[in-house]
C-alpha cells in the first residue's frame, strides 16, 4: 500500500526563526540605524505607575514607570502577509540596537525582573519598534524648604540618551503633553499632587557635545494637616499654658516656676521634633519661624515671673525700712475720726499718698486700680518735734500697694501679642 509521509513540523523550519526572519546576524548592530545619516528620531512616552516616596531630608523622590520608545530600524524589517508585529522579551532586546537612555541627577534605579526581565520589544514589519521597559528610580529634587510645612514642591525627571549627542539621535516626546499618561489612583500621605506636565530642552557638556533632554516635571502641594495636629496646636497651647501663671498668686514659688519650666522644656522637644524630620539647611523655615517665637513667648513669661518676684522682694524690704520708722501703736479708741487729719497724723493727703508708694506688694485685698489696700495703724510725724514743736500721735494712713502691676498687664499683652503674630503669620504663609 501507499506509504504515508508526514508533512515538516514548520515550527522546527529554521526559517520560522525569529533571530533569521529579522536578520540579527546580517546586521551589525553595536551601530545606530542609518548609520552616518541624519540623527534618528527616537519618541518616548511615559505611564508613570506610582509616586512612592518623597523625602527631605535626601531631598529626593522615588518613582515608578512605564518607559515606552519608538523608533524605526530597517534593518529589523520583514515580510508578513498580516502586516502582524512580533513581541519579543529581554533576550532579543539584548541582540539589537536600543536606545541608552538614563536618567539624569538619578541616585538608584533598577528595571524589575520578577518574574523576568519587565522588557518588551514589539518589532513590525515595516521596522517600527516599540522598546517598553518598567523602571523604579530614585532622582534628585532640590527643594526649598523656606516656607515648609505651607510649601509647593515642583520636582522633575530627567531622561537622556548616554552617548548619543543630538547629531545622532534625536529625543522627542512621542505626543507632547499627551505622552506623559498617569494613574489616576497615585496618591501621598503628605503631599496633594497638582499637576504632571512635560517638557524638551537641550544639555551642554563641555566635553562631549549636545544632548536633547527630556523632563517629566510635577508639582506637589504638602497637606498641612499633620503638622497642625503634630506642631503647631502642641505649640500654641504650650504659649497659652505659659500665660495661666499670670493668674497664679506671686508667692506661689512652687506653681509658678515649674510651670514655666516645664512649657520651655516642652517648647524645646517640640521643636527638636521637628527639625530631626529634617535636612539641615542654612536657611530659617515658616515652621521654625513659628516655633520659635512661641519659645520666646514661653520664655519671656519665666522672666516675667523673675521680675515680678524680684520687685516684690525689694518693695518688701522698703515696706520693713517703712515700718521700722513708724512703729506700730495699738490701743486708740476710735482712730476714724483721726484719717488724714494733718493735725492728728502729722501727714496731709499728698503726704500720706506719698508713702503708699513704698508699700510692699501684697498681703492684702485688691481694689478698683489692681493693686491692693492695706490700712495701716501707724504712729508717724512729720519733721523733727524738737523743730516743730509737735508731738507723735498715732493715727490711720492708708497705703495704697500695686502688687501685680506687671501680671495685670501681661494678661492682656501677651495674649495680644500672640493673636497678632498669628494673625501676621497665617496671613503672610497660607
């Protein structure tokens, strides 16, 4: 009978091969195409996938993206019925020629390959090639910090051909604005991202020529929430927490001075806070700025107590000097009758008023001026008796004493002072 022949497996032709059907190994592929012709032009678009991380005190940002080339190579070109492309993986993209881009001012990048290589090469018949690789990339971004945390960073990525100057190749962003394509999902926990937007220039280097430069730029507004919670409301309340020790009694020694401490101390955590978050640069920013007038204020209500406690020290020794020369007298009947009786005290009014100003602060009730009353039952004269002929009579003087001068008006400059650097300061940052 007849002897069946099976047809050839054209999968095992080696002509199916996809290495012969584009010709690698005819081609010299180390040269550009259209070697010693005009540059080529090579189209780029960008998917960018993720923003990861933005950091200050690195000052620089984490990326990952989609990085797409177009570019034609006749020499890849092939016959196809279908007018079908080829996809390839790294392996064939390792073969040709490809496009030695990297990115600029870049700290760390790598190409993911997990499983393999993220690669792909799509070659059409024509010899359109389509090179897409996903790359994570840590890049500079200069940030000025002059206004943190009511700050707007704008940042860029910078991509550029290695070796090839502008006479070779030439950079092009594939659909301009359009070729730079977002995930709509991105989002930081610190920062509102405002706008992506792209842009083409040229680089100079001196030894080597010039280079087309493309920009990836995006903007970012910091969400000051956080800090209001973390910095500025612990601050603010530590200033008001200062300000109860105005209402304290001057004499409460073991109130006062502690409260004061313990804000200063606050105040100084709280700024230390901060700035270990941050770069150490030269320059002041909005938040220092803040939190060091708050620390002033803080500080200024510890010297407020000092001056206040010392004031009433030294009136104190000049009502004991006082009191040493007007001895006390006890036993008058009726002594109303002797007020400010010339005659009787030896004082007229002016005279009398006079020596309320060398009162001590305070051991007695307040009256309508802030300052406290005191009655004193004295024995006093008025000159020498051997010169006026008068003699010592006792009577009332009523010694008008201003214990918490300073403390009165602290209650009001402080808080106003305050309110109006806020003022100040919010208008001039937000």
């Amino acid at each position: 009978g007849p002897i069946l022949k099976r047809g050839p497996d054209m999968t095992k032709s080696p002509m199916t091969k996809s290495e012969q059907l584009l010709r690698i190994d005819d081609h010299d592929f180390t040269m550009r195409p259209a070697f010693g012709g005009p540059p080529i032009p090579v189209g780029v678009d960008v998917q960018v996938e993720s923003l990861d991380t933005i950091s200050e005190v690195d000052m620089d940002f984490t990326m990952t993206l989609y990085l797409r080339h177009y570019w034609k190579d006749e020499r890849l070109s092939f016959t196809s019925t279908n007018n079908q492309s080829m996809t390839f993986d790294s392996r064939l993209a390792k073969k040709i020629w490809v496009p030695d881009m990297f990115f600029v001012h870049s700290k760390r990048s790598f190409i993911h390959d997990t499983t393999t290589d993220n690669v792909m090469l799509r070659v059409y018949p024509d010899g359109n090639v389509l090179y897409s690789l996903r790359v994570t990339v840590t890049a500079m971004c200069n940030m000025d910090l002059s206004r943190f945390p009511l700050d707007t960073q704008t940042c860029s990525l910078e991509i550029e051909s290695y070796a090839y100057t502008d006479d070779d190749l030439m950079l092009y962003w594939k659909k301009g604005n359009e070729s730079l394509n977002t995930d709509e999902r991105i989002s930081l926990s610190q920062f509102l991202i405002q706008k992506f937007h792209t842009t083409t220039k040229l680089a100079f280097y001196s030894s080597t020529g010039w280079y087309n430069r493309l920009y990836i730029h995006f903007t970012l507004r910091r969400h000051v929430f956080f800090f209001l919670l973390q910095t500025y409301f612990p601050a603010t309340l530590m200033v008001m927490l200062s300000w109860v020790s105005f209402w304290i009694d001057r004499r409460a020694v073991p109130a006062r001075v502690p409260l004061g401490i313990t804000t200063v101390l606050t105040m100084s955590t709280i700024i230390t806070g901060v700035n270990a978050s941050m770069p150490r640069v030269s320059y002041i920013k909005a938040v220092d700025i803040y939190l060091w007038v708050s620390f002033v204020f803080v500080f200024l209500s510890v010297i407020e107590y000092a001056a206040v406690n010392y004031l009433s020290t030294v009136q104190e020794r000049k009502e004991r000097k006082l009191r040493e020369r007007l001895p006390c007298t006890c036993g008058i009947g009726n002594p109303d009758d002797a007020m400010y009786d010339p005659q009787i005290t030896g004082y007229t009014t002016m005279d009398v008023n006079s020596i309320g100003n060398y009162g001590s602060a305070g051991n007695y009730g307040m009256p309508e001026n802030g300052g406290r009353q005191e009655r004193m039952f004295a024995q006093v004269v008025l000159g020498d008796p051997q010169l006026t002929g008068q003699v010592k009579r006792p009577g009332y003087v009523n010694i008008w004493i201003d214990t918490h001068a300073i403390d009165k008006y602290s209650r009001m400059v402080f808080p106003g002072s305050y309110v109006l650097f806020n003022i100040i300061y919010w208008s001039i940052y937000s």
